[in-house]
C-alpha cells in the first residue's frame, strides 16, 4: 500500500494546528487567582498567585534582585524579584504575580511579574 505523499502531509498539517489551537486556548483560560494580602497564609504554600499592593519597603541588591516588602497597614510579606535592575514608585499600586514560598520559617513571594495597576 503507497501512503499518498500529499494526503500524509495535509492530515500532519491538520493535527498540528488542532494541537497548537488547544495548547492556545488551554494557555488563554489558565490565568492565575488573585488573593488579598491578608488572606495569604501556609496553606497557599508553593502555590502561584497575584495581589495588589504597594511597595512599603525596597533594596535593590547588585543590581539584579530586588527585595521588597509589600502590603498595607494590617499585613506585610516581603517579595524578592530576581534578575532586574529596577526599583519601583511607593506612590504607585502594583500587581505582583508569583509564587509563595517559606523562608525562615514566614511566608514570602518570588515574584516573576510585576505590573502597575491600572
């Protein structure tokens, strides 16, 4: 039986754009919740999350991390950004995306994105 060389190369063309398609849309719909600062605690260890806050304190080590301290008047965490030469306005509200983690027995959060709330 001869595989039509034509027909073999439409159907992996087919399946492969079906496949990209899903892995868009599985991509699109998977968005990460958003908590309240005073909200978080161990239970929501190793899990990826956003809040919005403002900066209360901040040091920029090397050039490459910045270590914060994000939160209001009734709960603090710090926060630690890894590979940036930026610091960030106090005056200005943030949306910090990352994941809790334990550090020295307290929570934190290793941050992988931080935009301004608009």
């Amino acid at each position: 039986m001869i595989i039509d060389t034509h027909k073999l190369i439409k159907y992996s063309l087919i399946t492969f754009l079906l496949f990209i398609s899903i892995v868009f849309i599985i991509d699109y719909n998977h968005k990460v919740p958003t908590s309240k600062i005073e909200e978080l605690g161990l239970k929501d260890l190793n899990k990826y999350i956003s809040v919005e806050s403002k900066t209360l304190k901040q040091n920029l080590i090397n050039n490459k991390t910045l270590f914060l301290t994000i939160g209001n008047k009734n709960k603090t965490i710090p926060a630690i950004f890894f590979n940036t030469n930026k610091t960030l306005n106090p005056k200005s509200s943030y949306i910090f995306t990352g994941k809790i983690t334990l550090y020295q027995k307290e929570i934190e959060l290793i941050l992988y994105e931080v935009k301004i709330k608009e």
